[in-house]
C-alpha cells in the first residue's frame, strides 16, 4: 500500500470510519507482527492485539501522514512489547516437557505446516539472536520500512546510534553461520566447477 493510501486511509479511520481501520489494519498488521516475535517471542500476537487496541481507541487524537502514524504504532509495539517482558519476568512459567498435539489436526498436519512456515520464522527466529538494540533496528528498517530518523523515534534514540546497530546487526547477521550455510550452494561445491558443465 503506498503512502498516499494509507495517509487517505488513515484520515478516514481518525473520523471514525472503522473499514478505513480495517484497512489500516491488513496493511501493517504483518510488519508489526514480525517486528514484535523479535522483540517479544510467542507472545507477539497477543501484544500485537493490545497494540491494536491501544492504536484504535487513541486514533482520534492522532495527527500526522502515515509515516507519522508508522512510528505512533511502532512506538506503541515497542512499549507493549516492553511491558509483556515485565510480566514474563515476573511469572516466570513452568516450561513443559512434552508438546500436546493441537485439538482436532493431525500432528502430521502440523508438521507440515511448520515446515511450510520455516522461512520466515527462521530469519525472524536468526534476527532474535541479534542484540536487542541491533534485532529492532533491522526489523524496523528492513521489515518495518521505516526510515532512520523514523526508527530513532521508535527506539527513542539518535539517528546516528540506529544507523550503527542496524549496520552491526547486517553484518551479524551476513556472518551468521546459518545464513552462510543457506548462502552455500547444495553439496558445498561454492566457487568450483564441475568438468563437463
């Protein structure tokens, strides 16, 4: 969705036209998702959900174009994504042995689904081993789409220190030994020819 939707949508939603939110919604609920599985782990749906309620009964004091409003809903996942990790702390939860199948889906099901679904888990599960100042910064940069000056707003701090964690977290990540292992070519055969080819 191009700004200039998402600003004429969001103008609609601040009046109170709950489809405009909607489309809000479907346009930058993705981002914030992956954005907050790094920053909060499995709970990102549901800080996700409170985020959205948060956005949704503050809109109508907001003002500003959308990227003004990315760094307000940012800004607020980050928050809530805060908050989540207080209280995680504080109930610190028996970890379980033994995974239950999921009610009424056959456990091969979801195997395959969860294979289906490694991509993406995988990168955000490789960004999450970053430093957390280095894993928002890429996220809100690369996944986000903010800009420098928009994550500064974000994580509260300068241009200059976003520009360094997120260039340290590329570089981290471009030496990752999983990344440099899905790098190679199959059979391990990078930088050789095969005779005959």
């Amino acid at each position: 969705m191009s700004d200039d939707d998402l600003t004429s949508a969001l103008r609609a939603a601040v009046g109170g036209d709950e489809a405009a939110f909607a489309v809000i919604w479907r346009a930058l609920q993705p981002a914030v998702l992956r954005y907050l599985r790094v920053v909060c782990g499995d709970a990102a749906e549901d800080v996700a959900s409170e985020t959205w309620l948060q956005a949704a009964r503050d809109l109508s004091t907001f003002t500003g174009d959308a990227t003004a409003f990315r760094v307000w809903l940012f800004r607020i996942a980050r928050h809530r994504g805060i908050d989540e990790g207080r209280r995680a702390w504080r109930r610190r939860e028996e970890v379980r042995e033994q995974v239950e199948p999921i009610a009424g889906q056959p456990v091969r099901d979801v195997v395959h689904e969860v294979v289906e679904r490694s991509g993406t888990e995988w990168a955000l599960d490789v960004i999450s081993s970053l430093p957390r100042d280095q894993a928002e910064a890429v996220m809100l940069r690369a996944v986000a789409g903010l800009d420098v000056a928009a994550t500064a707003a974000v994580l509260g701090k300068r241009p200059g220190a976003v520009r360094i964690a997120a260039m340290r977290g590329l570089r981290r990540l471009a030496d990752h030994p999983q990344v440099r292992q899905r790098r190679e070519p199959a059979g391990g055969l990078s930088g050789t020819r095969l005779e005959g080819a």
